[in-house]
C-alpha cells in the first residue's frame, strides 16, 4: 500500500466503504453491465416450508464477503501455486424485485436479472433467497445460447418434489421444474441425505430424468476422482448449492438443517474439479438465514465458497483458452 493511498484513507478494509459482493463495483443500469461475473441477490423466502429467514441471505452474504475483497488484483494459493481471481472482472447489480407473497411476479423479475448478464456476456452469480430462486434461473438460460447444460447440485435435499399441497414452484421443487427444461440434459445432486421432503417416487423420476444422486457417504466413499467420473463430459455445468448441504456444524445459519453434511474441502475439491472438467456457465447460492447463525460464520462460509469457487472457474477457462 503505497503512503499517497495510506494518507488518503483508501484502505479497502472489509468494514469500511460499501457493502457490495467482495467491494466489487456496481451496476444500476442492467443494459450496461459490463463484467465477466454479476453478482445478483434474489432476497426470496416465500417459498419455504419451515423456517423462513433466508431473504436476509444476500445482505449477509455481500457483508461477509468484505472480508475477501483483498485490496489487490488476486488471491494466491500457495496449494496450487495459482493466483486466483487475477483480472476477473466482477460487478454487483443489487437485488432483483422482489413482491412480496407473489412467486410468480418475483421469480420472474429474478429470471429477467438473469436474463440481462447473460445478454451481457457474463456468468451469474445469484445468491437467494430459498432454493425455489433456482427455478426462474434455469429458465433464464432457455434460450440464452447455453446447453445442453448439466446442473450440479449441492445439497441436503433432492428438491425433486413435483406439486404438495398446490405448491410447484416452493424450495422443494426446483431441481423437478428443471428437469423438465429442454437445455437441462441431467443432474448430478450430492450431499442428498436423512428424512427429507422426497419419497421413493421422487428419487425414481429424478433417476428416470437422468439423475446421479449420491449422499455424503457415497461421496467419500468415492472420492472427488470417483464422483467426477460420474459426471458427463461435453456439456456446460450449471451449479446449485444450498447451504444445507454442509453439516451445520459448519453453516447452522439456514431453515433446514441436516446433520451428517459436507465439510468445506469436500465440496470444494468436488467443485474445482468440475470447473476443470468443463465450462460453468452459472452459479446460485441459496437458504443461508443468518438470523439463526449469531457468530456469523454461515455467512462467511457462503461468501468463501462462492469467490473460491469463481476463481477455480475462470483459471480453468483461462487454461482451456489457452490450449485453443
């Protein structure tokens, strides 16, 4: 830090200055993005079942987040001798429109979030908000270019519900309505465990809707090679990680916890391999409630999963670019 920027109290800590994704600069004006990577909050929580809190995420994530911003051009990794997030342009466009008690009208101004970074040329990062947020983000991708894309799920749940109770479109039913999307080829879902809201019908249509579905003990009696090996080859990925799917231990701040999750290098191994395998054309972030984490700590692994996980995906794009 050079004396000029020390005397002139531009510090960049994490607690000073706005509170933008990783003190990113922002974009009011969704026809001028201009970013390899836009970060957008869907603060949505009328689609849970149990325990609502989780439209406080994308505020606490952005907060945690601070702590990751840097102040310089990267983030070096002395374990892969990599400097990650060099030159990765990011900006944060604010909250879609939420209205509340009305899904339709909210999932859709989440989707018309999408919709413009995509048009933009840059991947979205979208932090709910419940999983049901994921719906209208898949939708977005319909025409954008995109598939056949495979979705990588994280999570405790298999969100495979078709309609309970009149509901099709709750945190229950996402990975269902994507399923039946023609850009969406197959589904890898990990980490899906306990009692939880899906029968035995609902395990065999997602398996029939070409699902891989492993549990935590299938994951690490795996490994990271083995579940990758499982994943298919010349397709883009989209990932989809509900915090849940960590033990809460580690992530208590959600409304559904289930013990038995992941733990953080787990995951992440998993994650980084995927981004080598092939091109990430998005990721969702979704059901951290920080109302129920008083230490913070959900939040911060939320915001480090998510700029850990941004890295890994463009030096991976980097290198394939290259070898063109």
């Amino acid at each position: 830090m050079s004396q000029n920027a020390y005397e002139s109290g531009r510090l960049n800590l994490p607690f000073v200055g706005f509170c933008t994704f990783a003190k990113s600069p922002t974009c009011e004006q969704w026809d001028q993005i201009d970013a390899d990577v836009a970060f957008m909050g869907a603060p949505f929580d009328c689609g849970t079942q149990w325990r609502s809190g989780a439209r406080m995420g994308p505020r606490s994530v952005r907060e945690a987040s601070t702590l990751f911003s840097f102040g310089h051009s990267g983030a070096y990794d002395h374990e892969d001798d990599v400097m990650y997030l060099e030159g990765v342009r990011i900006q944060d466009i604010g909250d879609a429109d939420m209205v509340h008690t009305n899904t339709e009208k909210s999932h859709a101004n989440i989707e018309y979030g999408v919709r413009k970074i995509l048009e933009a040329g840059a991947m979205p990062v979208v932090v709910g908000g419940d999983h049901s947020v994921n719906a209208p983000c898949i939708r977005a991708f319909a025409d954008a270019g995109k598939g056949p894309i495979h979705i990588i799920q994280i999570d405790a749940h298999l969100d495979f519900v078709d309609e309970r109770h009149g509901v099709r479109f709750g945190h229950g039913n996402p990975i269902r309505r994507a399923s039946e999307q023609d850009h969406i080829t197959g589904m890898t879902q990990l980490g899906i465990r306990n009692v939880s809201s899906s029968n035995r019908h609902d395990h065999q249509a997602a398996e029939a809707a070409g699902s891989t579905v492993l549990s935590v003990r299938d994951v690490r009696r795996l490994g990271p090679e083995g579940v990758l090996a499982l994943i298919p080859e010349g397709v883009n990925y989209y990932i989809t990680i509900d915090i849940d799917g960590f033990d809460p231990s580690i992530a208590p701040g959600t409304g559904t916890p289930s013990h038995g999750g992941f733990t953080y290098y787990e995951v992440m191994e998993v994650l980084q391999g995927v981004a080598n395998k092939g091109e990430v054309v998005g990721i969702d972030l979704c059901e951290v409630a920080p109302d129920y984490d008083p230490t913070g700590s959900t939040s911060i692994l939320a915001a480090q999963v998510l700029m850990n996980l941004i890295g890994y995906v463009f030096h991976a794009r980097g290198k394939r670019q290259a070898q063109e």
